[in-house]
C-alpha cells in the first residue's frame, strides 16, 4: 500500500499519473481539508473535490477547479439576495456540496461523504480527509488581519502579504480514521507537489501525523512543487518568500527534511542537488513538468523507483 | 390595511389582481408553510416563494410553480449521488432555498428571510408566513402510512387516498409577528381561492388565528377554489372528498361558515347560492376563473365590493 499527502491541482495532476503504474486498490490520499469553507452555508472542501474532479475525469482542465462545461445559474440567481458570490460554484460542483453538507448534518463524517463521493466517480483509490475535525487555515496579513485560505487565495486574488500561518482547530483535530495507520503501515509515503505551507502544512498539523513520518522517514519521498524558484500554479512561491523561506527545491528540502528522506526535484535545478542532499535529503532529478498524463506517469515512476517500490 | 390568507398558485393570480386595484402597501399576505419541506438540506416554501415568484414576474407560468426558463443542472448532477430528486427543484430556484437556508440557519427567522426575499423581488406588498415556527401538513392513508404533502402531492401524484389530515407542530406553534395584528386591524380580510383544506387549513390551525377571524367574521370575504364540483387547479376537489365534505362552493361555505361572512362564488354555481347562504354564509356570484390579470382585476373588485372596500 501507498499513502500520498495531496493538496489540490498538483497532487491531482500527480495522480493521473501514479494511477496508471500501480494498483489504484493499493493507493490512499490523505488530503489537505485546511482550505474547507462555507460558502452559502454548504462545506465545500476545494483540495477533496479537485483530486476526485481529476480523477473522476469531470474537472475542468483549464482552471483546475469545478467542472468541465459546468454552468453559473444558482450563483447569478443568488445575487439577487445580495448572497458574495466571489467564490465561483457552479451548478453540477453545488450539487457535490449539497450532498456533502446534508450528510454531514445528518451526523455523517466528512471522511464517510468522501469516501461516497468518491466512489460515485468513479474512484478506485481511497481518498481520505486529513481530519474529520474542523481545520481551517489562516493567514495573518501585515495590518493584522486574519484570512481563511480562499479569501485571500480566491477573493483578494493572493494579494495582501502573509506574516504567518497558523492552523486553526489543527491542536485539538484528530487524525481522520486510517490516516496514521496509512502512514505506519505504508510501503512508501509519497508527498505530492503542492504548496508546502498551506497544502502539506495543514497535514503536517494535524496531531500523530508528523510523529508517524518521521518514524517513516526512509521511506517518504517528496516532489518539489518549485521548479527554478518559481510555483507551476498557485502561490507556493509567494509564500515561501513572505514566511522567509528560500523560494527553490532547497527551501522546500529544509522545511521537508526532518521527516522526509528523499526530494524529487526538476532537471532545471540540477545545479542545486548538492544543496539539497546539503540540507539532509536526497536529491533525485528528473523532469517534473507534468504537461500532460504521459509526463505524469513518467514523474510518479521516479517517485516509485526513488523509494523502491515495483511498478508498471 | 386588507389581510390576505393565501396558499399557492390560487393566491398568486389572485393577488395578481388585487394588486392592480389597491395601494399594494396596504396588502399583508398570510401565507401558508404547511406544505414546507427540506430538500436536500434546503428549507423550501413552495406557497410563499410562487406567490413571491408570481408577484414578482419570475413564475413558470405554465406549471405555476418555480421560475420561468429554470435550468435543473444541480438536480441532474445529485442524481449522480442518489439523491431523490422527484422534487423538481431549478437552478434559480435553489437559490431561493440556499439564501432561506442560510439566514434560518444564522438565526434569522423565516419572517424576516420571506420579507428580504419577498423585497428583492420588488413585491410592493407585505408577505408573512403564518407562523415562523415548523408546521407540517400530514396526510393519512388507508394503509396507516402519514405522508408530508409534497411526499403525497408530488411524488406519489396525490394517488393514495387520504383519510384523515393534521398539522403536526401546529398546538404548540405561534403565530408569526404581526399575522394576529393584521387580522385583528385589517379594513377586511380576503380567503384567496386556495385549498380550504390544506392551504387555508394550516392557517386555521396556528394558535389565535381562528379566534381572530371568528372576531372579524363579518369582515372575512372568501373565494370559493371549487367551481361546478371541481378545482381549477390542485386536489382540492380529491381532498374535500376524501374527508367527506361535499365538493362544492356549498361544502367550502359549511368549513368556513364559522368565521366568514360572504363567499364569492361561480356564475356556474349560481344555483348553489340559496344553499350557500342557508349555511350562514353570504353568497356574492360572478365569474371567479381567473384565465389572466384582467379576469383577477375583476374578480378582486367584486371580492373587495362585497365587503365595501374602495378600490380602483
């Protein structure tokens, strides 16, 4: 069995690749649920759906998230009542959040809706909330407000600066059910290539999670998500830099390498490989522009062959 | 200042020519919840939002109920989750629901929801549920099954003959603000061509109502839904059998004898009207099908007339 931490569009992005080398039966997804929000009183949790979107073959190839072809009628609609309608749910994506919100009022975990919504695309891998437990990420900006994650990210387009980051509920979370137990019993730990503060962050914070990867440590590789110091999509860059970090597959090394034995990082980077085996990590180069399926399943190869694991 | 009861598609097209003939500022709407339901985790309710819809130009105006050129995306895309979606709820329309929803669940109150959702549809005229507390219409069957109206009406196609009916929540629901006032103070009070029994019979059965109406009865003027044995629209007619009351204006005037002095009744049953009155109840005959605004218009002054209200 494989357990990978995912975010959102680049985790999904790596899927499509990893499904096609091994089992899907044998792969499970820890997904991040810090940028979860209520949006018209519905849960939406924006990481779960892309990954299940992606892989359920109905995302939206060119935003990344929602659906393909997907239509605007109840957000026009509901402009009528003066309803913020900065986040953009279309029609068959509210449906996802209708279903999800409903269960979960009616006592259902959120690990159980998304296990459910996963099967009803279509998924053969499990996909596996960080948390059943509320956890929403904030980000404290310099004039000392605190933003949830889809309003700076979505609303204010990532505009004001970050300060800090803080996980809010993450203390007194509990692991969702299997998470740890995924992580112990894991051939390997596979960290996909997304934001490393406010994707894998938020994982990171939930209780029992970092005590299991470093017990793990040998067998965790990790994929850079900043390829020449610059992020594929999102603000990863942005944020490195503003929480002082070094924006390149070093700083990821640094912030990673306490429980992460071996980093991925893109052939561009080649020159800093020493740096990041500097910092404790192994560095493996390999392309890792995953421009389509194909360039996927060849980047979650070397993933594979990093940490050993057979594939196809 | 004129009281209105109302249910569903009856009341709308009548209001549609009440409008027309009085200051619309003067005009409190009492409308029906009985037949509220949740869908989905949404509160919907079906008799305020068709006459807000009605009202406020946006009705199907060929089913009477939800909005005129509505799309069913999010219901295509539940189904994808099992969810039942025999209630056709549109896409504009469910954003009617999610802000209702939203606001209860904030702890606005359904007055103060229908209120806003009544103004942002530029409704010159005061809707007021009957109660703000949950009353729900329950229909018994032969077979010992008790079904919510929609349950009966909609997804069984009022098929299952129907023995008895209450209104659970009713003994210990209160009026909504200002629904006792407004009879108490109204110049008149209006029955709008709606189902005595499951329409006007909810209302009936909110703690004060009926003693507020008995107080006024020489000021109550109703319309008779039921024209030559028959309803226009609805399973009045089915109902008023079922429970063994005889399907006419004559029927109708034995249920609202009690506390409504006047019925206007169909040319059709012109006949009827010494039988009406026998009852104790005023007869007024004229033409009560509604086929436009123009037949409300008329009917509406005739209505207002028979109580000697000023109109134009």
């Amino acid at each position: 069995m494989l357990a990978v931490l995912a975010g959102g569009v680049g985790a999904a992005r790596f899927l499509r690749g990893l499904v096609q080398i091994v089992p899907t039966d044998e792969i499970v997804v820890v997904v991040n649920t810090g940028d979860d929000d209520v949006f018209h009183g519905l849960h939406v949790s924006p990481d779960i759906d892309t990954i299940t979107y992606t892989l359920g073959n109905g995302i939206n190839p060119d935003t990344g998230w929602g659906l393909a072809g997907d239509t605007f009628r109840v957000l026009g609609a509901l402009e009528r009542y003066g309803a913020p309608t900065w986040f953009r749910l279309g029609d068959a994506d509210l449906a996802t959040h209708l279903y999800r919100t409903e269960r979960l009022a009616s006592g259902s975990t959120l690990s159980e809706v998304t296990a459910d919504i996963a099967r009803a695309w279509g998924l053969g891998f499990t996909v596996v909330p960080m948390s059943d437990d509320p956890i929403a990420t904030r980000l404290s900006t310099p004039d000392g407000e605190e933003l949830r994650m889809q309003e700076w990210f979505v609303q204010l387009r990532a505009g004001p600066e970050v300060t800090a980051v803080r996980f809010e509920g993450a203390a007194t979370a509990r692991a969702a059910p299997g998470v740890i137990e995924a992580l112990r019993e894991a051939e390997a730990i596979v960290v996909c290539p997304s934001n490393p503060i406010i994707s894998i962050g938020p994982i990171l914070a939930v209780p029992g999670v970092l005590e299991a990867l470093q017990a793990r440590r040998a067998r965790v590789v990790g994929v850079s998500p900043i390829i020449a110091g610059a992020t594929v999509k999102g603000p990863a860059d942005r944020l490195l830099r503003s929480l002082g970090h070094e924006v390149s597959c070093v700083g990821v090394a640094r912030l990673f390498s306490a429980w992460c034995s071996t980093l991925v990082i893109d052939e561009a980077d080649e020159a800093r490989a020493p740096q990041v085996a500097a910092v404790g990590t192994s560095a493996v180069v390999a392309p890792t522009l995953m421009t389509g399926p194909a360039e996927a399943a060849a980047l979650a190869r070397v993933v594979l062959d990093a940490v050993g694991i057979a594939h196809t």
